[in-house]
C-alpha cells in the first residue's frame, strides 16, 4: 500500500490474511512492514497468518504508514522459519529497503559483494541482496532520484526473471516499486471515495466515512481484495513506481499503454513521463 498521507490497513489485512489457509493455502509464515519516514516497524512470524497473535494485533491495531509491504508465504525454497518469511528488510542509502516476493527462482545463484548477504536460504533473499548490491555497484554511496532507480531496476528485473517467476515490491519509505511478471493488480482509492467489499471476508467499508479529500490509496495485491472496485492487472514485466498514492512512473510496451488508457482514462493524468 501507498498512500498521500499515513493510512492504516486493517481492512485490506483482514481480507489478505484469510488466504493464508482459510481462502487460500499461503501459510507457511507471514510479516508486514510500516515505514515511518526513513525507518519502518517490521512484523514477521512463521506462524500462518491465520494463527499468529502477531497477525492478530495488525488486523486490529491501526498502525498508520505511507507506505506498507505484507507478505503471505507459500513456501517454495527455504525451510519454514523466522529467516525465510518475508519481508526482508535491509539499510542503503541511510534507509530502510523492504522487499517482498512472490514466485520461485530456478538455479539463481548470483555473485554477491558482501555487503548484502542473505540471512536465511531463499531465492527470495538472495534476489533482493543482488537488486541492493546492483544499486550500490550503479550509484555509490550517494542516494540517487527515484527515476534513476526505477530505471536500473527496470533494467535488472527481467534478467533475474529468466529464472523464473519474479513478482515483487519493493519501498524505502519514499516510494513503493512494483515488479510483475505473472500476476499483480492495483487500483487507486481517492476522493470521492465509495464503499469497498472485501472477496475473502463478509465485511464492507465505506470509506467515504472515514476519510478526507487529501487522502489516496493505491493498493497492490496479487489477487484483488475486493468484489466491488475496478482493479488493474499487472502485464507481464511491466514495472510501476507508486508514490502519494498514485502511480507516477509506467513501464510498458506502446501498444499496451494505449489499450490500457482506453480502459482507464486516469492513467492519462500521470504527471512524469512513462518509460517505453
């Protein structure tokens, strides 16, 4: 989730935790990361989602955040245990980078510096330590733009997607990058909002009761999270920059940018230029 002022997250979180066993069999660990500016408060656990205490307190205590990454795990590489669940959190750039993965890479063992070293045995891990040492070898020391970013990420995903499936999302407390190579969707919340029902759980919000003209949400899931809002599917490698609750930066073919203006005129309003 990314948003244009801190929001909390319980509703989605109410309906994505459900798939970690009762909707779906996503249930071998679970964690969530709030950022608060440069520093971010990291939940994890190997527990399922459905059964932890800790998963209990976030579906209830409304911890609010610009920017929040969750993670339901279905283990592919990697024993069930507190190392592996994602997200993993790491330091660059005098900030905290939050990362997590959906998919299973095949044979990919890349050549680390050292700098970033996985702490548990997962594909997952180990990819995000080459992404943040592909940056520093890019960069330095001296924290670049979001564009800059964006485009050595957009440069570096699909190579590390030839092997295998590689949907992410990735934050530093600024801004939320999202990566899809088979399957993500995302939908914009903002003024004027209308009430949202969850797929997962019998529970409906209206949002326009508890919210004010300033605020936007954009969400990003695997699966939508609600049976009532238009959600926009991820094309496969197609890489967004979200930030203040919108997506500012689009990486996509011509023709699949033109199609997607015609289903979803707003996206003609994003005010940096898109990457082709």
């Amino acid at each position: 989730m990314n948003c244009a002022t801190p929001t909390d997250i319980t509703f989605s979180f109410r309906g994505f935790s459900q798939r970690a066993g009762i909707t779906s069999d996503h249930s071998d660990g679970f964690g969530i990361a709030f950022f608060e500016d440069k520093a971010c408060r990291l939940f994890v656990d190997n527990q399922s989602a459905v059964e932890s205490p800790i998963a209990e307190l976030i579906r209830n205590y409304p911890i609010k955040s610009r920017n929040v990454i969750a993670h339901i795990r279905k283990a592919t590489q990697g024993k069930i245990n507190l190392e592996n669940s994602h997200p993993f959190m790491r330091e660059l750039w005098g900030r905290q980078w939050i990362f997590a993965h959906n998919g299973d890479l095949h044979g990919f063992h890349p050549e680390l510096s050292g700098r970033y070293t996985p702490v548990g045995n997962t594909d997952s891990e180990r990819s995000f330590c080459y992404l943040l040492d592909q940056l520093v070898m890019h960069f330095g020391y001296k924290e670049p733009l979001l564009d800059d970013i964006f485009n050595v990420l957009l440069d570096i995903s699909p190579k590390i997607a030839e092997y295998g499936t590689f949907n992410f999302c990735l934050s530093n407390g600024q801004a939320l990058f999202s990566y899809a190579v088979t399957k993500l969707h995302w939908l914009v919340r903002e003024y004027p909002f209308k009430p949202a029902q969850l797929i997962d759980l019998d529970v409906e919000v209206d949002f326009s009761h508890v919210t004010t003209p300033e605020d936007r949400v954009a969400v990003i899931t695997t699966e939508p999270l609600t049976q009532n809002e238009k959600w926009t599917a991820f094309q496969p490698g197609e890489m967004i920059l979200f930030k203040d609750g919108k997506p500012i930066q689009i990486h996509m073919t011509h023709i699949e940018r033109l199609e997607r203006e015609r289903l979803n005129p707003a996206l003609k309003r994003i005010t940096r230029a898109d990457q082709y």
